[in-house]
C-alpha cells in the first residue's frame, strides 16, 4: 500500500536551459560555458583535466546549440508537460539569454521576453515554473575576462541578473533556486565555478575562494528576492549522495563522516544556516585555505538563509580509508568503491532507492528546512519499436522503488514539498554531451552525432507517471 503524499504535492519535471533549449546564438544570446563544451569521451576528459581554454573549434559538433529545440518548441513540451499532469515545471534562466556577456548594465530583452513567453505557456496550462538561476551555463565572457567565480566582481554581475529577473517574473514564478549543485564546484569546477584548475597545487585556495563568492552571492539573491517577491520561495540546490562506510571498521567510518561533511553539507550549512560550519576550518588549515572576506560578508550570509533544499539524488557512495585495491574503485562521478548490495545503471551510478530515505533523514534531521527533490531518474539505452513504442520498463521500476522511499520519509516525519524527475523530456546529458542517456517520459528523435527528426514521443513511462500524478502517488 502505497503512502500518503501530502495535498499540493509538487508533482512534475526538471530541465535545464542550456539541455534543452538550444538556440544559443538566437535573441542575441552570449556564449556559455555548456557552449563550448563537446560531446562524449571528449567531453568527460575536459571535466576531469586542467587547462581547458574555453573556445569553439569550428570542426567539432557541440551538442548544447540546438540541443532538443525546446526554444522553439516549447508550446508542443508544455502541452506535453500538461498531458501528464505536472504541477510545476523546473527548468533554469540561461544567464547569458538576459546579459549575453555577463557584466553589460542593461538587459537584454529579447532573451527576457522568450522566458515571458515560456512562464505564460506555462502558467496557461496551470504549471507552475521552478526556476534555477544558474546551472552550469556561466557566460563565458566572465570566465575568460575574469576568471570565473574566483574573481569578486561576478558577485555584483550576478546581483544585477537576479535582479532583473525578479523584477521582470514576479507574479510568475513562485519558486526560485540560486545555484545548481553548488557541491558539484568540488569535483567540476569547469561547470559549477567557472574555472579550470591549472595545478594539483592550486586546487584548494581558488575553489574555496570561488564558493565563497558564490554562497554571498546567493545570499544576496535571497535577500533581493524577499524584498521583490515576499510571497515566493527561494532555496539553494546540492547535489545529495550519502555516504556509507564500506564497513564498520572506526577508520572507515570516520572517513565516510569526513567526505559526508564536505560534500554533502559544507556548501548547505553555509547557505541553510548561514555560517561555515565548525569542521571545514580544519580542513581550511590542512590545504592552506585563507579566505578573503570582506567587511559584512559574514552579515550577508547570516541574512541570507534560504527557505528550502532543493537537491538531486542518483546514487548513494561507499568510501573506504585505504583505497589502495583498485580493483573496488567505482567508476561513477562520485568515486568511491563498489558496494556489493547494489546494481548500477549503465554510466556505473549505484541505484539505491532506500538511499533517498536516509537522504530526506538525514538532511531533514540536521536543518528541519522544507526539502524538494528537484531531480531524479534514470539514465538509460532506449529503443524504439518498430510500432513506435518505447517500453521503459526499468525507468519505471526506478522511479517507482524511489517514490515508495519517499512515502516512507514523509511518514518518518519529513517534510517534503515535490518531486521534479530529472530529464522529464530527454535532452543532452551534462556529464557526457549524449542524447543517448536518456531520462525522459518523452522520447525525442535526435542522436548523439546530432542527426534526428527532433519528433516527440510519449514512452511507456509517460502513461505511468501521469497516472501517479492522478492518483497523487498511490497508484505506483
Ligand atoms: C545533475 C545535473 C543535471 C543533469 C543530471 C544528470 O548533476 O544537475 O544537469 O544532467 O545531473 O546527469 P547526466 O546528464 O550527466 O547524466
């Protein structure tokens, strides 16, 4: 017997801009960071490896500039989004649609009027949008002009974004997040932070410094945001895997604690509570981190706390101390070692529905903030029939055994608002530049050498979830 979610449950979907929307010289829009990034191997070697240099190669294929289109075919997704019953809709503002270079003074406005027109679709067919500010789409003006998040100065740049699309959305967007899987600047910093690291040695100080202008810079969102709109929401956004100890050895648990505490709360203690939290000043004096602060900084963090967590959760991770066996490395982003209880998708990531339980414990136990699970799924090979059918069943069993997880958390006591399935219409993935990871209910003919009709497709899993939604989760 299925739980009960609560009435007003957030049912629907996440995307984000540079994904799916491709476009990207349409409406004046500047070149971003998911712009110049190629697909495949390539790709995964440029995330993992310094001295990146930002350009476009004219001989290669960048998977991101017209991506599935959703610029020009928004009305058909939304429809589609609608069909299935979604409640919201998260998707993010491409920064450089709104400020193409990152630091002009002024707007642009054709950029702002595509978001007018895709929030008023939506608001139409009764979806309310979740909005991120910023996912891993910098202008690329920014990192080369000025070093991405390291410099202080795209602090005041941001401000002026913020503002702008507060002013301009008020009334239509309820629900904001500041930076997607802020957390991620720690194993990506290309994408989260707007920089490539040039030396092991160098590592330490750039990035903390970087989070640093990052978590005042949300802060100050969140302050402009209650000012413009008192009635919205605005929460921050992590990346979310617990981490379990491979055994019970002390030494493998107190490992397990510390890669926990670093990844998975430094960047919310800050923004939930408003303060660096006690452990990482050890780590600061271990890797020689002294932060640059100025006067107010620490105010401005205080003021600044966000109204919920927004979170995405794939996978959970094993960690051992010595991890000299090679042989136990997972291959997933996360690193770690295999644990022997779970299966992976076929990119190595450990699916763990019972994790997501102990995820909403866990983060609700330490903040008791309202949590939204703002992405989730399965990446996955589909195949379309020759009847035009795609039978996603193990799409299906994923998100099943996951939402059975979090009628279980809500009944330990967690309060959860919604749940947003990452990739509700497939799009290019982030880690890779495929299509062929796909996490839709809606199939979309396009591949990962860029050929494709761009045809829209419900697969099976559609049918399934509009019915979740129907039932508000008890028909799974
Ligand atoms: C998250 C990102 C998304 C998304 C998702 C799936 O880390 O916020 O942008 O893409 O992961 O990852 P991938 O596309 O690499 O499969």
């Amino acid at each position: 017997m299925a739980k009960q979610f609560p009435e007003g449950f957030l049912w629907g979907g996440a995307t984000a801009a540079n994904q799916f929307e491709g476009g990207f010289h349409k409406g004046n829009k500047g070149l971003n960071i998911a712009d110049v990034l190629p697909g495949g191997k390539e790709r995964l070697e440029i995330l993992g490896n310094p001295g990146f240099d930002f350009e476009i190669d004219p001989n290669k294929y960048y998977p991101n500039h017209d991506a599935i289109d959703f610029y020009n075919r928004y009305k058909e997704d939304i429809a589609l989004f609608a069909e299935m019953g979604f409640k919201v809709f998260r998707t993010s503002i491409a920064w450089t649609r709104i400020f193409p270079n990152g630091d002009e003074l002024e707007p642009n406005e054709e950029g702002l009027a595509f978001y007018d027109r895709v929030f008023d679709e939506l608001i139409k067919h009764g979806i309310e949008p979740v909005v991120t500010i910023s996912h891993y789409e910098m202008p690329v003006h920014l990192v080369k002009e000025y070093g991405g998040w390291r410099n202080r100065e795209v602090i005041t740049f941001f401000e002026r974004y913020a503002e702008a699309i507060f002013n301009r959305y008020k009334g239509k967007v309820k629900y904001w997040m500041t930076f997607n899987e802020i957390n991620s600047g720690l194993m990506m910093p290309i994408m989260g932070l707007g920089f490539a690291i040039q030396k092991e040695a160098d590592k330490y100080q750039p990035t903390f410094q970087a989070f640093h202008h990052q978590f005042v810079a949300s802060a100050k969102a969140v302050k402009l945001c209650r000012e413009i709109m008192p009635e919205a929401q605005i929460g921050c956004m992590i990346i979310y895997a617990p981490v379990y100890a491979f055994d019970s050895k002390p030494e493998n648990v107190m490992h397990a604690l510390e890669e926990e505490e670093l990844f998975n709360y430094f960047c919310a203690d800050v923004q939930v509570r408003g303060e660096y939290p006690a452990f990482i000043n050890r780590y600061f004096k271990e890797h020689n981190i002294e932060l640059e602060m100025e006067d107010g900084d620490l105010d401005i963090l205080k003021e600044g706390t966000v109204d919920y967590i927004g979170f995405s959760y794939y996978m959970s991770r094993t960690e051992k101390k010595d991890k000299s066996n090679e042989e136990g490395i997972q291959g997933n982003i996360m690193q770690g070692v295999k644990n022997p209880f779970l299966q992976a998708s076929d990119w190595g990531w450990e699916i763990d529905p019972v994790g997501l339980r102990i995820s909403l414990n866990k983060l609700y136990g330490r903040y008791e903030v309202p949590l939204f699970i703002v992405e989730n799924g399965l990446g996955a090979y589909d195949k379309v029939e020759e009847d035009g059918s795609i039978q996603d069943d193990y799409r299906i069993d994923y998100l099943r055994e996951h939402m059975k997880q979090m009628g279980e958390a809500i009944e330990d006591g967690v309060e959860l608002m919604g749940y947003t399935s990452w990739g509700c219409i497939d799009l290019v993935s982030a880690s890779t530049g495929e299509m062929s990871k796909r996490y839709g209910f809606i199939y979309v003919d396009k591949h990962d050498d860029g050929t494709g009709t761009l045809e829209r497709k419900r697969k099976k899993s559609f049918y399934w979830y509009k019915d979740v939604i129907d039932s508000n989760g008890e028909n799974l």
